[in-house]
C-alpha cells in the first residue's frame, strides 16, 4: 500500500512538471510569436509612411509643375487632374494593401496577447495549487488559441475611415487646387 501511494506521489510530480513545461512552452511560444506579429507591423508602419512620402513629393511636383507652367490653361486641366486620379487610385490600393497587412498582424498579435494571458495564468493557478494541482485542474489545462471579441475590429474601421478620409481631402484639396491654379 505504501509503494502504491509512493508511486502515485512520483506520477503526480512528473505529471506536474510535464504540466508545468507544457505551459512554460506554450508562453514562450505565444511571446515570440507576439514580439514577431509586433515587429511585422512596425515594418509594415515604416512602409506606409514611405508610401505617403513619395506620394506627397510626388504631388508637390504635380503641383510645382502646373504653378510654373505657361503652357498650361483652364482648357488642359483635364490632364493634372487625370495624373491626380490615377496617382491617387494607384496610392489608395497601395495604402489599402498596407493597411490590411498592418490589421492583419495586429489581429494575429492580440490573439498572441490572450492567448499568453490565459496560458500564465493557468500556470500561475497550477503553482499555487502544489503537488494536487494538475489532477484538481484537469481540463482547464488545454490551453485553446484565444481570439478577441468581435467589437475588435471596430478599431480597424476606425483606422481605415481615418486613413481614407484623410487621402479623399487631400485629392478633394489637389483637383480643386489644380482647377483654381489654371483657371483662374
């Protein structure tokens, strides 16, 4: 009877270290892969804000050319204002590509979050609990990819209509430029 409960005590130890490593894995895992989404999108950041600099340089040009030229008359502003259009549609689907990207990678990092979350705190229960407590845990154990709630992607929309309205009064701003700078 004493062997019985000796070995029984010794499996109870290797379950809760196989336990405990099992959890120490799943942290380490879900932190790099949070560092690693967080990177992924300050990459991301950086290219979108290279995007709007060439974009603007790009329409500083546009607009320097049209305030020197003597050819240009009201008659012709059918061509800045085509150059704007396609350059603003050609930088709208590049922003939108970026945008989805950095949305994307900030999902996949707050799942990262939670999950990590939920995984450190069952560790920090299952230290508490000592010897006992992988047989009290049981299931709560499995730790389950976390996703946040669907009022997280009012966030993403918010940051889409920021960015879009701002590119729609920027080319609002440049075709009624362009029309006052020939015209009148």
């Amino acid at each position: 009877m004493a062997e019985y409960e000796g070995n029984n005590h010794s499996v109870s130890m290797i379950l809760k270290e196989a336990a405990l490593q099992a959890l120490n894995t799943i942290i380490q895992l879900h932190f790099e892969k949070t560092l690693e989404k967080k990177r992924a999108v300050d990459l991301q950041k950086k290219e979108l804000w290279k995007l709007f600099h060439l974009f603007f340089l790009f329409l500083g040009l546009v607009f320097l050319g049209q305030a020197q030229s003597t050819r240009l008359q009201c008659r012709h502003c059918w061509v800045p204002i085509g150059l704007l259009s396609m350059s603003h549609l050609i930088f709208y689907v590049s922003v939108a590509q970026t945008l989805r990207c950095i949305n994307g990678f900030k999902y996949q990092c707050r799942c990262h979050k939670l999950t990590l979350g939920l995984a450190t705190d069952r560790l920090r229960q299952l230290k508490m609990r000592g010897g006992a407590g992988v047989d009290e845990m049981g299931d709560e154990l499995e730790i389950h990819y976390q996703e946040p709630p669907d009022s997280y992607f009012g966030k993403f929309k918010r940051n889409w209509a920021l960015h879009f309205g701002f590119l729609i009064f920027i080319y609002g701003f440049m075709v009624s430029s362009s029309v006052v700078l020939l015209c009148f």
